[in-house]
C-alpha cells in the first residue's frame, strides 16, 4: 500500500488501498497556474488548492451500510480542507468523498485519513464469512510536491543553486539496487526520471560528474507572501549510492522534497525499463 500512495503521488490516479473487504481508488488534481500575459509569471488562480477524490468500494459482492472517512489527522497548521461530498445512498457497493485542501503553510508529511465501514448483511453470500465491519488507515497521496510548479527549462539549475538566501537541507545517501546496473544517470531510463519529477511537479537538469538536478518553485499562498524555488542536487556516488541534498528559502521545503524524493528512490518498481 506504501508503493500505491508513492505512484498516485507521481500518477495522479489509481488504487490507494486494497483488502479482503474494500478497497479506495483516489483521483488527485493539482493546483493549475494562471499565467499572466504582462509578466509572464505563474500566479495560482484560486489560492494553492489540491482536490483529492476517493472512491471506496466493497469487495466480494458486498454492500455498504455506512462509511465513515475521518480526516483529523490533517496538518490543520498546513492545509485548510473542505468536504465537497454529496450525500450517500446507502446501502450501496460504492461510495464517492470529494475533499479540497487548501495550502496554507510548509506541508512536512502527507495527510491521514481513517475509512470506518459497515456492511449489509442481506448482500453477503453465503460462502462469504461473518464479518460486519471493516477499518482501515490511509495516508493521503499528498505531498508539497502537489503543489509545486516546475521551473522553467531554460532556466540555470547552477545560478539558482548559487544563489545566497539558500538555505541547505542535510544530505540523505542511500542505495538504489533497481539503478545499481546504470553507472551514469544520463542512461536512466525516462520512466525513473518522469517519477522522480513527480508527474511534472519538477523540472529535470542534467549536470556533470554525474548528477541530476531538480527544481520546483511553490507560488506565494497562505502564510507564505513570496514565491520560494527549491532545489535537490541527485549526485550518484562512484559506491553506486545516490546522495540528495536540497536548498531553498525555505529550510523546511528542502527538507521535504529530498525526504520525498528519497521514499521514491527506494520504493522503484524492480523491473526498471
């Protein structure tokens, strides 16, 4: 379940959580910039506002005859949400909650959710054993990554890095199996480099002696009355580990990509093409 909250993180949309009893898809929809024609800077339309859609179905033939989605374990600090849930017909297999979450601060870890279901017990079949209730605990496919617009292409990852109101984010190293096989980052295969950019929340940059460059900029929103750029350097180390180190003007912002970037690296699919 830890893999499908990574890939929904990088994809979009897809299944979050899967049991005997039930399981939750989730479509994600990010913040879409507005892009003025006199400055040609990005500015968030509606503040930085992520959507997340879950769809929790039953298994096995089963109905629901409640559902309850907790989401009190929500950084109230960081996000601001709003249920736009409809209301549910019940029994029924399938059920819809549709939730906004409004960026307010730094989000430092992704939201917590917990699924409380009831089953109808006239839907059961009759080889399907006595259970009439199931929960479950979701982490939320969201990270500040989800907000974050890629810097442009054109720009310099080497002038933005040396840039003097960096702050710099203690370096995580780590081994990388599935890439163990590539000697240079340049050879990763697109796939890798595509997860890594977060479904395009980040621009890639090749640099030399072998290493990557990723850079994001989170618009002015809530508590922050200015745009921050954050910045990982991926070098690959001549052991075959790879080691992050990320800057922004924001401390707690380097902080969380890289944190993000590292669970991504050690959670690729074996089969790396």
């Amino acid at each position: 379940n830890h893999k499908r909250l990574l890939r929904l993180v990088c994809q979009k949309q897809g299944l979050l959580y899967k049991n005997g009893l039930l399981e939750v898809r989730a479509i994600v929809e990010r913040p879409l910039p507005q892009v003025t024609a006199a400055t040609s800077s990005r500015v968030p339309t509606d503040g930085l506002v992520a959507t997340v859609t879950l769809q929790i179905k039953a298994s096995s033939n089963r109905n629901f005859n409640s559902v309850q989605l907790d989401l009190e374990g929500v950084d109230v600090t960081a996000l601001h949400l709003e249920d736009h849930s409809t209301s549910m017909t019940l029994p029924s297999n399938n059920v819809e909650r549709v939730v906004s979450f409004e960026l307010i601060d730094i989000l430092c870890g992704p939201p917590f959710a917990r699924v409380e279901a009831t089953f109808n017990p006239s839907s059961w079949d009759g080889d399907q054993p006595d259970v009439s209730s199931c929960s479950c605990d979701l982490w939320l496919p969201l990270l500040v990554t989800s907000f974050l617009q890629p810097l442009r292409a054109d720009s310099s990852f080497d002038q933005a890095w040396k840039h003097p109101d960096l702050q710099e984010a203690p370096a995580k190293t780590l081994a990388v199996s599935v890439l163990a096989k590539y000697t240079r980052v340049k050879s990763w295969p697109d796939s890798v480099i595509n997860m890594l950019c977060f479904g395009g929340a980040l621009q890639s940059f090749g640099l030399p002696r072998n290493s990557l460059g990723f850079a994001a900029e989170l618009p002015s929103h809530g508590c922050i009355d200015e745009t921050h750029v954050v910045l990982v350097s991926l070098v690959r180390t001549s052991d075959g580990s790879v080691t992050l180190t990320g800057r922004s003007q924001e401390l707690r912002l380097a902080e969380a990509v890289v944190a993000a970037l590292a669970s991504l690296l050690r959670c690729l699919p074996k089969a790396v093409e």
